[in-house]
C-alpha cells in the first residue's frame, strides 16, 4: 500500500517521489506536473506571523521561477478557473502546469536553498493541493467530414467580453488500465460529442496520461485533459447539444469513475509547444 504523509496541504505518496527519485537517466525524460490549487482565505504562516494577505497573494510570492529556471523547468499552461462544472466539495482556484526535463529535475529542485526559502509562502497559502505527473497522450484523429474550422466562422466566436477558455478534464475511469488506454465506453463518447464541440470551434491543446500523483488526497487519476474554446458560450452550446447529453448519459457516466471538470482562463497557454520541442 502507497504510504501518504507530506505537508499541510496534501499527502506525499512516497512510491511515485520514489520513481521520480530513481529513474534511470537512459529511461528518464520530461514530465509535466500538473497542479490544481485552492487557496485559504487568508495567508496562514507556519511560524505565527499576522498575517493580511490573501492565500492566492501568498502563492504569488512563492511563484519559483528562479527555481525552475535552474533546474531547466518552465511553466506551460497558467491560469484562474472560471467555472467548475464537476467534482467533489474541493472547488478550486488556479491551474498550473509545469514541464521538467526530467523526472529527477523536479525532486532536485525541492533541495535548492532558494525553492526551500520560498515554500513558507506556498506552505502558508495553498489550502489543498493535487499534483499529477503525466506524460503526453496521442490526439485522436478528427473526423473527416469534421475537420476543425476557423474560429472567426463558428457560431460563437471570440469576443472582447467572452474570450477564447480552456476545459480541463481531470478524469479517473472504472478501467484500471485506463491511463494507457481510453476505455471503449469513452471512445464512443469522444466521436460522437467530438463532431458537436469541433463544429463550435474545439482544439486539443494536449490530452494527458497520468504516471502518479505526487501530492493529493489518496485518489490516483488516469488523464487530465486540456480542450480550448473559442468562447464560454461556444463551450456551453457543446454542453447542451442534444447528441451530446445522449452520448454522456450512454458512455461517459458509465466510463467514469471520478472527474474534475472546470473552465479555465489562461494567462499563459503552451501547452501544444511543450509537447511539440
């Protein structure tokens, strides 16, 4: 059984931080961390300090860029959830998504004096955490007579009000094998709800399989999926279409086990450049 310990804001599982300790170099290679992040209401510092401060203020000050950086780490994907559709009682803040070159990368720069010193902010902000290493799954093929389309030539366009979104899918099947292979039941609920959000001007900016979760409550994930928008409205005429709530009464629910699903605004989205280098 995977021992869970770690810091305030989640359980360590010891068996994965043991794999990205260990991994052989001829067998180790980048890995993108992905994070989901609610923050306290109020900074809460572990050495007593009042405190004023947001807990999304204090994140911004642990923000270790300068730790990535020395490690050969960069973040690919930043930004606010405006909306979560689905999950459990955790309804989360921001999400992040950080590429490491290795996996022995992400366990060295935890022994940086720098990154030690800024986690007291971190430690001190974050009211729980999820963090799940995953490696790059191959983009299903869209289907002939739905090629995807220009986004100015969609029913909802962007706007200076509703700008493009990204839908984030963090998703557990009843398959335990699922993480290497989409069960059947969702393949069917991808064709047939793929021609709906293509119609309305889907992209893939990049599909998941999960290796471990590094930080997290217990549960194991097998995908977290990235699906951008033109337009919250062009994402919400995906979600009422007719064949679509048909397609997810008849395969989705019955492939998934657990999900997250949120609307998100990027700040910073590279997430299909990432996988590309």
């Amino acid at each position: 059984m995977t021992e869970q310990t770690g810091p305030r804001y989640g359980a360590i599982d010891t068996d994965y931080g043991l794999k990205l300790a260990t991994t052989q170099p001829d067998d180790d290679g980048p890995v993108w961390m992905v994070n989901l992040m609610k923050y306290r209401e109020v900074a809460d510092y572990a050495d007593g300090r009042q405190s004023t401060i947001s807990g999304r203020e204090a994140d911004d000050e642990y923000s270790p860029l300068d730790s990535l950086a020395e490690v050969g780490a960069r973040p690919v994907f930043f930004g606010d959830v405006d909306q979560q559709l689905l999950g459990d009682g955790t309804v989360w803040d921001r999400i992040g998504v950080v590429k490491y070159p290795t996996r022995r990368s992400f366990i060295d720069m935890q022994a940086l004096p720098k990154f030690q010193e800024s986690h007291k902010h971190k430690d001190a902000g974050m009211e729980s955490t999820i963090v799940i290493g995953t490696q790059p799954m191959p983009i299903p093929e869209a289907p002939a007579d739905h090629s995807p389309v220009d986004w100015a030539d969609v029913p909802h366009p962007p706007t200076d009000d509703d700008g493009p979104v990204v839908v984030m899918h963090v998703l557990r099947f009843h398959d335990a094998e699922a993480a290497h292979k989409t069960p059947d039941h969702m393949e069917q609920y991808q064709n047939a709800a793929g021609k709906v959000a293509l119609h309305h001007g889907m992209r893939i900016n990049g599909w998941f399989a999960a290796e471990g979760t590094i930080i997290g409550d217990g549960r194991a994930w097998h995908q977290v999926r990235f699906n951008e928008f033109p337009s919250k409205a062009a994402f919400m005429a995906v979600v009422t279409d007719p064949s679509r709530l048909e397609a997810q009464k008849d395969h989705r629910e019955v492939a998934i086990a657990d999900t997250y699903t949120m609307i998100v605004r990027a700040g910073l989205n590279d997430l299909e450049a990432s996988i590309a280098e």
